[in-house]
C-alpha cells in the first residue's frame, strides 16, 4: 500500500496509519504463520508495491525497505531458505507501460532478478514467466524474450512434474465458478488495449489464445497464480489432459479481501515413475489468517459498550445491596424478637395489680397476684400523669401544659415553613445538570484508569512485532 491505493497525500497521518497497520498484519502473519513451517522455499506471486511503475527511485526504494522489513527478508540468508519473486503489474505495469518505461524492467531486475527462470524442489520442477508481456507485440523484445524461454524450457526433456508460476491467471470462460473459498464475486475477462499502439494496458487474465498455447507447450500438473487478490480454484482442459490452477489471494487485509491467506504447497522428493502419479508429488494446502477487520470491528464495539456502560451504570448499582440490607434487618428483628426469648415471666409493675404472700403447710413462701381497684380521681386531676399512688402537683401540671402548648406551637410553626418550601420553585434544571457533570468526570476518570493500565501493554505488544527480531 502506498500514496496510490487510497488516493491520500504522501507523507499524511492518514496515509501513515494505514500503512503501519498493514505491514503489520503482513509482518506478524509472516512471522508468526510462515516462518514457524520452516519452509525450504518460499515464492512470492508478484505485486510487492501497489503503484511500482508510477513511483520515483525515492518513491521505489521507500516501498522497498518496507517490503523487506514486512518479510524479514534481511536475516533470510540466516535460514537456508530460498526466496523465488514473480514480477507483478502493480510493480513492472502492463505490456504498454514495459514498452516505453524500460527503467522500470531494470530496477525491479536489479533487486528480484530476472523475469523469466525456473527451479527445481525436491523433485519438482517450478517455471516463473513474465505473465505481464505473453500478451504484448510479437515484435516487442520483452514479448519476445518471455515466448523464447518458455519454447526452451518445453523442448527440455524433463520427466519430473512441472509447476507454472505466472502473476496473471489463465483464460477461463466468464462467470467460471471459483470454488467455495472464494469471498468477492467473480471476475469475467477485460483487456483494454492503448489507442496509439494497441499494447494493452489492463488485463484480468492471459488471453484465451496464449493460455492454450502456454498449456500445451509446458505441460504443467498444477498452476500457481495471483493477481486476483482473493482465492479461486479452475481446472483448465489442455490436449494433454485437466490442468488445476490455485489462483491464491492476498496475504493482506486491506486489498479488497477479508480473508487474506497463503498456500502450503509440499514437493516429493521420490523420482516419478509414470506419468498417473505426477499429480500425487504435489499437494497444496490454502492456508487462512486472521480476519483483521473483524477484529477492529469487535474492539470498536467493546469500546462502545465500556463507554455506555461507564455513562449508564446507576452511582449506587444495581439495587441489589438494598434487599441484601432489607433481609439483614428482618433477620436481626427476629433475632431480638420474643420467639427467640425464654420462656420464664417477668413481673410487670405497671400492671394495676396487688401481691398477697401466702404459706403452704410445709412451710414455703407463694406470691398471689390480687387485682386492686383504681382509686376515683377528680375531674380537676384528670390528665395527670400517674404511678402507683404518687399524684402531680398542680404546679407539675401547669408545667405539662405549658409544654404542650409550646410543642403545638413549634408543630404548626413547622408545617407552616413547609408549604412555604413547597410553593418554591423547583431547581431540578441545574440538579440535572450537576449530575451530568459528575457523571462525565466519573467516565473520565475511568477511561484514563483502563487506558493507563491497556495503551502501554498494547504500545508494548505493538512494536514487539515491529521491532526486528
């Protein structure tokens, strides 16, 4: 990804954000999902940089640098892997741009080598074509050179099977189902040729013509493609038999495909005694990584719902603690209550009542409960308070009613103050809005608490995938 894939300004912060996630996801996926195979080899199907042929030598070797720190492609000598590159047209363009920029053929040669070669693993054997000029002029030395290397190779008597690697996948008839891995809709054929010179300038796949010349000249028992961005399986009929061809997608996740990926391909090593088991020495495997966007869609969501919960969440809980503290209440009153008291009575002085001690004929003392008659009280004395025979004194009353009077006073003084306090206006406008207030600077506060303790384990996390290892 670069200044080209998203139309933004070079060097903006946008720009830069985007990219440093992406050669992330890129970097952790290599390291963490490729390396651990320990591969012996590893084939990249072309388009390193997004607008290769349009960027300066600044531009180029910027995207560069970030290639290979993605792919940890400096310390790759360390591992006894081998690295083969296809050329892609997002980094040579098509045949119109190969025939008038010949730099730009000359700076990717200089740093992925060159464009047409082939290798053998184990005991098969992989053909790279330059699939960007199969199409051109047959009069174009680039078209040219590509034709005359695959003649070669077909008139080469190999008994080992064959792989073809090209970048741009072969002819199939539109609307050719792609198998069940694949998640975008399917791409039918569109070349688009210039007006001055008629090479073209935009293809999906090779032409019909050159795919089934292509076929019957390398015969190959399996085709390993890109271009598409997005996985898709064809099997394609040539004169000597079905041909499968493993259109493998973008390994990252901001490249029109959800589900990036990379294949697992394995070679035999036993020599081939016929040509029915040639299939048998290759397997393949698509491999899929991690769905990065749905992973940035659910820690979006988490943080939404932390948000509303920090905003939402009621000062005093749920209400739970309240009936815990009803039911403590109600189990301390039965405690103190009198079904859990003895039995035994108690004597009750405020009873009206009078005691009369009686012996029994051995001798012992027994206290008889006697009702008394309560003694007649005048009218003036109504209202007293009394105990036993003890009377107030008049004195004692005038003070009792003086005090009751002056309670009867403070009572109504009290309603009076009252209604006068509910005939004021509510203030419930600035009351909502302290509440608001405090609420906000609670969130805050627990923000800058859950930030404080994930930002730096996050940033930790972050640059220890970025850092070299």
């Amino acid at each position: 990804m670069d200044k080209t894939s998203l139309g933004l300004p070079p060097k903006s912060l946008a720009l830069e954000i985007s990219q440093f996630y992406t050669d992330l996801f890129m970097r952790r996926a290599f390291l963490a999902s490729i390396l651990p195979l320990k591969p012996d080899a590893i084939l990249f199907l072309g388009d390193y940089f997004d607008g290769g042929p349009s960027l300066s030598d600044e531009e180029w070797k910027e995207s560069l640098s970030r290639f290979k720190h993605i792919f940890d492609l400096k310390t790759q000598g360390k591992r006894n892997t081998q690295v083969y590159y296809l050329s892609g047209n997002h980094d040579i363009g098509y045949a119109s741009v190969l025939s008038h920029k010949p730099e730009v053929v000359r700076r990717y040669e200089q740093e992925f080598g060159i464009r047409n070669y082939r290798f053998t693993v184990g005991k098969v054997e992989f053909v790279v074509v330059d699939a960007q000029t199969l199409d051109g002029h047959s009069q174009g030395s680039l078209t040219s050179a590509s034709w005359d290397f695959i003649k070669n190779v077909s008139m080469d008597v190999n008994l080992n099977p064959r792989v073809l690697l090209t970048h741009i996948p072969l002819y199939r008839p539109d609307w050719t189902t792609c198998g069940p891995y694949r998640y975008s809709p399917v791409i039918n054929q569109r070349v688009f040729h210039a007006v001055h010179d008629q090479e073209i300038v935009y293809q999906n796949y090779i032409t019909e013509e050159k795919s089934k010349y292509l076929l019957d000249l390398l015969r190959p028992v399996l085709i390993l493609s890109g271009h598409d961005h997005d996985q898709c399986t064809v099997t394609h009929m040539s004169k000597h038999g079905p041909v499968m061809e493993h259109t493998v997608g973008t390994i990252s996740w901001q490249q029109g495909n959800l589900y990036p990926s990379f294949m697992l391909l394995s070679a035999s090593n036993d020599t081939i005694q016929n040509d029915s088991s040639l299939q048998d020495a290759i397997s393949t495997q698509l491999c899929f990584l991690p769905m990065q966007t749905h992973i940035y869609i659910w820690y979006l969501s988490q943080f939404v719902l932390t948000l509303l919960a920090l905003l939402l969440w009621p000062t005093n809980g749920l209400g739970s603690w309240r009936y815990c503290r009803v039911f403590m209440e109600y189990t301390r009153s039965l405690i103190s209550s009198n079904i859990f008291r003895s039995g035994a009575k108690e004597k009750n002085e405020d009873e009206n009542c009078e005691y009369e001690m009686i012996w029994d004929a051995e001798g012992s003392m027994h206290l008889v409960k006697k009702t008394s008659k309560a003694p007649l009280t005048h009218s003036s004395e109504r209202g007293l308070s009394e105990r036993g025979n003890a009377v107030m004194r008049s004195t004692a009353r005038r003070q009792i009613s003086q005090e009751t009077e002056l309670s009867t006073a403070v009572d109504m003084n009290m309603d009076v103050e009252l209604d006068m306090m509910a005939k004021l206006p509510p203030r419930a406008s600035k009351s909502r809005t302290k509440k608001v207030i405090r609420r906000l600077m609670r969130t805050l506060r627990m923000l800058t608490v859950i930030a404080a303790v994930n930002v730096p384990l996050y940033m930790m996390l972050l640059f220890k995938d970025w850092t070299e290892q």
